[in-house]
C-alpha cells in the first residue's frame, strides 16, 4: 500500500457514468463525489458536453481524460483511462479504488490491481449482469475476461437482494469461489431535502401547459422495460372511472413514437403528457403534483430494475408508489407500506391498484408519510456514503495491518 505519512489517503472512482450525464447510476456516482467529505475521494471519468461547468459543483476532485465517455469501452479508450488512473495513483496514493460498474471500469482498476497492488471494489446495477451473462455463455474470451476482473475484486457491491443473488448466480457459471465476506448490498438513496413534500407544482404546470386533474407520474427512460405501456394500457380501463385523471411522463428515450401511437389506440392521448426536457431542478415539483407515482418495470433478456432510484424520490416527496414486483424493485418500494406492488405485465392489476388508492386518499396519503420516513431514517444518500466509505475501509484494513 502507498502511505502519504500522517495524511489521510483518498479513495479512487472510475466511472463511466457521471453527471452532467443522466440516470440512476450517474447519480449514484455525483452523490458520492458530494458527499465523501472533501479531499478524499477522487473521480476518473471521460469527456462529455457540459462538465467543465458542472465539475466545479463537486468538493471532490473530477479528473477527465481527454476522451469522450461513450467510447471508454472501445480499446483505445480503455487503454488511455487505465493509463491515466496509474499517473492518478502515483500522484495521489490511494487507498481504494471503486468502480462504477464492471465494464468498462473494472479494466483499469484491473491494471492498477496488478501494477500497485490497490485494492478495488466493483458496484454491480442489476441489468449489467444480465448483458454480462448472455456475452460470457456467447464467448470464451468474454468469459476468461469476466473471471479475470471478477476474481480480482476485493468486494462486489450491488444495489439490492436481487442484484446480490444474480451476483451469485455468474459465480457459479464462473466456477469463482463464493465468499459472504466480499458481496455487500448497499441498498440506495435520494436526497430528503431536494426532494420534499409541500412544493407548489403551479409553476411547472404553467412551464409545460398542464392541466388541473388528478396526475400519474412516471420518471424514467423510454425504452420497453421501464413499462410504460403497461400503465397506458391501464389508464385506459380507468378513464371511465376517473375522467380527470391525466399521466405525466419524464423521460427521453428510443419508445417516445411507440408509446404516443399506443395512447391514441387507447384512446387516452389527450391524458398522457411526455415531458422530455425536464431539469433536475424541475423533478421536485413534479413529484409534488403528482397524486401517484408509478413505475411498473418488468425484466427482460438484457434489462431490469435492478433497484429504482426514482421511486424514494417519490416517497420522499411523501407519494405511494405503484410498483412492479421484479428485479430489486422490492427493496426499494416497502409493499403495503410505502407502495404497493403488483404484476408489472398486467395492466389489470396495475389498474386495481391505482383504482384502490385512488378511491381511498387516506390510504394513499399514509403510504406517502411512510415513504418520507423510511427515506429520511434510511433511504437517503448520506447512509449510502456512509455504507460505502465503511466496505472500502474493512477491505483495505487486512492489507494496512501487512504493511
């Protein structure tokens, strides 16, 4: 291990994802450069659109290389990055390197693992397994590379149980011994005071042109495993019901077509809202109008909710959630107590369970104050931090006592 005498060693992240890029895993990665505490953690990342502007909001350190992002899987790229993580841990000795996600990070932290001997922990998502899986079963060389970076690791975290198990799964097929000790789940977060009850969406309805009405809400890509038409099809069998119930949704996303198309054969394209430029700035207000939060995500051959960092956005603005019962949904929304949780195929069942709460608001109202609880007692950023900066000390404490 490198010493830098008295002072405190930082820990490395390389990633892939990170603001200003959008989704779940970015901002997992952008709350961690926030919240470890300044000096110690320091981020390597790509090039994108916007970061010499959004970099500067960090106490961290973000280190770029000049090298755009989406290509760090390519060789090239691979090979620069890991290049540029050996000058970062030459310069700044760390402790631990995390990485954000197997590929394209775990190649550099690989390399580093080899040539300095720091120790590195891989954060594993849920849907990345699952691509992982079918190339190694696809390829011996994608297997031999997923034995090598995965055997490698000195802890494996992953976002819920579900994940955890899929964990397991690929160490078996890899014939990688199984160690409890090294896979963590370290359930995720939100921020409690971004995201709150009791903001006034009047102004994000005038911004987009919304009505007044009874609001269903989902935040989320565009693409066919989020569900989305699931719930477009279960709008429908209720509109007859609730003629003043109207669905926002907030994403961008390669279904945005297919997904208009359906709400007119539905019937309902004049109820279903999609709101595809919304800031980060704008989401509060959302939530806030919103009367339910729905996120019917299914699994499918190369993509899962693997967790659903939306839905304790939801919860901490006090919203029940309707959630589909798949992948690591059910860490995150606590069924009959912050949500509840149905088969995301059907829009029956989706439609019963909106049907309840929205006859009963009481109901609803007691799921949503449980959610705040649960996510200012739990499901907030800072205990994930915290969670995080504890692993990486127990996984570097044996190789400190052999120094």
């Amino acid at each position: 291990m490198h010493t830098r005498g008295d002072a405190v060693q930082p820990e490395l992240l390389i990633t892939r994802d990170f603001p200003p890029v959008g989704g779940g895993i970015a901002r997992w990665m952008g709350e961690m450069a926030k919240r470890y505490p300044p000096g110690s953690l320091i981020v390597s990342t790509g090039r994108v659109p916007g970061s010499q502007t959004s970099d500067g909001l960090f106490p961290n350190r973000i280190d770029r290389i000049p090298f755009p992002a989406t290509r760090l899987k390519i060789l090239p790229g691979r090979a620069l990055w890991s290049h540029r993580v050996l000058t970062l841990i030459d310069q700044t000795t760390p402790r631990f390197l995390w990485c954000g996600n197997l590929r394209p990070a775990a190649y550099p932290a690989k390399w580093a693992y080899e040539r300095r001997g720091l120790p590195y922990g891989v954060i594993f998502h849920g849907g990345d397994l699952l691509t992982l899986q079918l190339n190694y079963r696809a390829s011996r060389f994608k297997r031999f590379a997923a034995r090598t970076l995965l055997g490698s690791a000195a802890v494996l975290v992953t976002n819920s149980l579900w994940t955890q198990r899929l964990v397991q799964d690929v160490l078996r097929e890899l014939r990688l011994p199984y160690d409890a000790s090294r896979l963590r789940v370290v359930p995720l977060g939100t921020d409690p005071v971004m995201f709150r009850p009791g903001i006034d969406p009047t102004p994000v309805m005038h911004h987009y042109g919304l009505p007044s009405g009874r609001w269903l809400l989902t935040v989320a890509r565009l693409v066919p495993h989020k569900g989305i038409d699931t719930t477009i099809r279960a709008l429908a069998l209720l509109r007859r019901a609730f003629p003043e119930l109207r669905y926002a949704v907030v994403g961008t996303g390669s279904q945005q077509s297919l997904l208009r198309a359906l709400a007119r054969e539905c019937g309902v394209a004049d109820a279903v809202w999609f709101l595809s430029e919304v800031s980060d700035v704008e989401l509060p207000a959302l939530y806030n109008l919103a009367e339910i939060y729905v996120g019917v995500s299914r699994q499918t051959a190369r993509a899962v909710e693997g967790f659903g960092i939306s839905f304790l956005e939801a919860s901490a603005c006090a919203k029940p959630v309707v959630a589909g019962r798949s992948g690591g949904i059910p860490d995150a929304v606590r069924e009959a107590e912050t949500g509840l949780l149905v088969e995301p195929e059907s829009p029956e069942a989706v439609a019963r369970a909106l049907r309840d709460l929205l006859k009963a608001p009481n109901r609803g109202r007691a799921l949503g104050e449980a959610g705040r609880r649960a996510v200012e007692t739990f499901f907030n950023w800072d205990r994930v931090t915290a969670d995080l900066r504890s692993i990486s000390q127990a996984a570097c404490t044996p190789l400190e006592g052999q120094r």
